[in-house]
C-alpha cells in the first residue's frame, strides 16, 4: 500500500450535491491527519485536522477509520467556491513524523 | 500578520544555470520545509531543517541544496536546472519537527520555469 492514496477523481457534481472522498495511508502509527485544499496554481491551506474519530466544521465532515486505516472528508451542501483540490495528508512514522501529501483530488461543483 | 513569504513567485531560469529560492517567516517556526509539486502531483518533501539541523529525503537529487542562515530565512539552491526541475516549490513551517496539530503553513509556492 502506498504512503497515501486517494481517488484522483475528477469528481463534478451540482451545486447542492453531498460529495465524500476517500483516503488511504499505510503506517499504522499515524496519529493525526490532515485535509488540505489547494486551489489551481496556488499553496495548499489547511481545511481540517482530524485526531481522533473525526472532526466536524460547517458544512465539512472528517472521519477517521484507523483499523481499516482510512480517513474520509464530506462535503455537504456543494458550492460553487467548493472547487478546488483535496489533499490527504498523512504523518510519516518515526520521531520526524513529516506530512507526505497525497496527490489530491479534484472537485467541480456545476451550477 | 505573520506569515510565511517565498520570493519570487515566478522564477525562469536558463537550462543549466544555478537558481535560488528564498523562504522567509515571521512566525519564529522551529522547523522550515521545501516541497517539489510537479502539475497533478501530490507535494514532495525534498528537505527540511530543524533548527539548523538539516535534513535531507533519501531520494532528493543532489542538484538540490538548501541552506538556512537564521531562523528566518531558507534558501532552495538548484545547482543545475534540468527542464524536468520545472515545478512549482513550496516552503512550508512548523513550531515543531513531528505530529503537530496545526498541519504546516504554507508560502504562496515559487513556480520555476525552466527554458
């Protein structure tokens, strides 16, 4: 299994659409995660942490399974501002623990 | 506010020719980072320098360098360009080396462009 993966997408979807994306990592021992958005041609900015179970914000759901060592991120209620690319973001084992990025994927929300 | 500035946001450089990167911040973050992103590609982690303390990826070519005179400032040193170095770098900080619960800040990115 790779560091971290996930569903490159593109996943296009109406405003209004309930959108969730999925990501898995391979060391075990990561505690924390992160979601980042990156919007095109600019720096990635953090959207969520997730520690423990999950995290909530808004309209922003993050839910972490550690036995099957996934975390997932749901958007409800789709805008137009929602577009942009979602990073999975993942420590790296060892007293570094160093976030490896996933390649994101990328959301378009229509009108 | 305080923040994390890469200058400069457009760099062209010349097949070959040594260019330079700078990363600066205000926030008195322990830890600095490089990033590579190539165009729909996850970012990935060249280096980084705890304190002065650098730390360098496995598979970091070594035409890349990097050096942090301060605190404050990080430099990103290309020796020699190839057209496939063309990316966009990232510098990123953080309070502390490992898990920290706030991700990284992140500057706006250099974009390089190799002609």
């Amino acid at each position: 299994r790779k560091e971290v993966e996930q569903d490159p997408g593109p996943f296009n979807v109406p405003e209004g659409a309930t959108v969730a994306f999925n990501c898995t990592y391979s060391n075990s021992a990561s505690q924390s995660f992160f979601w980042y958005r990156q919007d095109c041609r600019k720096e990635p900015k953090l959207l969520m942490s997730v520690y423990s179970s999950g995290n909530e914000d808004g309209r922003f759901t993050a839910q972490l399974n550690r036995a099957s060592q996934y975390i997932s991120l749901l958007i409800r209620d789709s805008k137009l501002s929602d577009s942009a690319t979602y990073l999975c973001v993942v420590p790296r084992g060892g007293s570094q623990g160093n976030l490896i990025f996933g390649k994101g994927t990328k959301l378009s929300v229509k009108p | 506010d305080a923040m994390v500035i890469q200058n400069p946001r457009y760099q062209v450089t010349q097949f070959g020719k040594p260019v330079t990167l700078s990363c600066s911040q205000t926030l008195n973050h322990n830890v600095m980072y490089w990033y590579q992103q190539k165009s729909s590609q996850a970012p990935k982690l060249l280096f980084h320098y705890y304190d002065k303390d650098f730390n360098n990826e496995a598979d970091t070519p070594d035409n890349f360098q990097s050096r942090r005179p301060n605190t404050s400032f990080c430099f990103l040193d290309i020796r020699s360009p190839g057209l496939g170095d063309a990316a966009m770098y990232l510098c990123a900080t953080s309070r502390d080396p490992g898990v920290t619960n706030y991700g990284y800040t992140f500057g706006s990115g250099t974009r390089l462009t190799v002609v």
